[in-house]
C-alpha cells in the first residue's frame, strides 16, 4: 500500500465530526480503564503494605514480650532475679548468685532473639569487645559543688 497517495476524506461535516467524536469517546474510554486497572493496582498493593506492616508489627511486639518474660522461662541461663532490664543495645545484664548472696563468678550480657531474627551490626560488635575481654568497670563521682 502507497500511502503517499493514500487520501483521507470525509464526505460531510458530520461525518468528521463524527469520527473526531469516536476517537474522543475511544481515548476517554481507554483514560478510564487505565485509571480503573491503577486504581486496583493501587488498592491490592495497599493492601499488601498493610498486612505486611501489621505482620511485622506483632512480630515485633511478640518480641519484646519475648524479652521480657525469657528470663521466667526454662533454659535461661541464671535465676530470674539476677537479671536487669538493659533494652538497649543488649537485652539484660545478669549476676548469676546475686539474690541468693552467692559470691558473683562472672557478669552476664544476655541478648533475646525470637524466630530466625539475628544479631544486629552493633550487638555482634559488643559480642567480639566482650570475648576479647575489653570491658571495663568505671566508677564515676559526681559533685555539685
């Protein structure tokens, strides 16, 4: 097919105004359909996004209770009372003996994890400061003088 030669014509006013009107109708119509298909896009990925954040929410939160029961579960590695609550950037710090007057062998650094989490970049760090022995203790005297 020559289209140099090709000549498009309408016959009447109408018909222009008729086709003109039939692709106005057809883009207005394919305008529709894209905005409907983002707009279940849009909603399906909502949804995703939501039940993803209320998954990762209670995974969190199962975690802390976590924490914070694990030293009445069994297999803990000292007595419950021998333990305080750190939060951050370990868990506990625990005096295995201390409540039953024992003298104190060793200080404890206990970090909880739940499922498959693992250790982050700054609780592997004071991990390796600890089995290298760098850990120290201060005393610090305070004045208001």
């Amino acid at each position: 097919m020559n289209f140099r030669n090709f000549n498009f014509s309408f016959d009447s006013k109408e018909t222009l105004i008729l086709f003109i009107l039939v692709i106005a109708i057809t883009a207005f119509t394919f305008f529709l359909l894209g905005k409907l298909v983002c707009n279940i896009n849009n909603q399906k990925h909502l949804k995703d996004t939501r039940n993803d954040a209320i998954k990762r929410s209670r995974a969190v939160l199962g975690g802390q209770l976590a924490e914070q029961i694990a030293p009445f579960l069994p297999g803990f590695p000292c007595n419950a009372a021998d333990v305080r609550f750190i939060g951050k950037p370990f868990d506990f710090i625990a005096f295995p003996g201390m409540a039953e007057g024992k003298p104190l062998e060793e200080i404890l650094l206990i970090e909880v994890k739940t499922g498959t989490s693992k250790l982050s970049e700054r609780e592997k760090e004071i991990r390796e400061l600890c089995k290298k022995g760098k850990v120290r203790y201060l005393e610090y005297y305070f004045s208001a003088n």
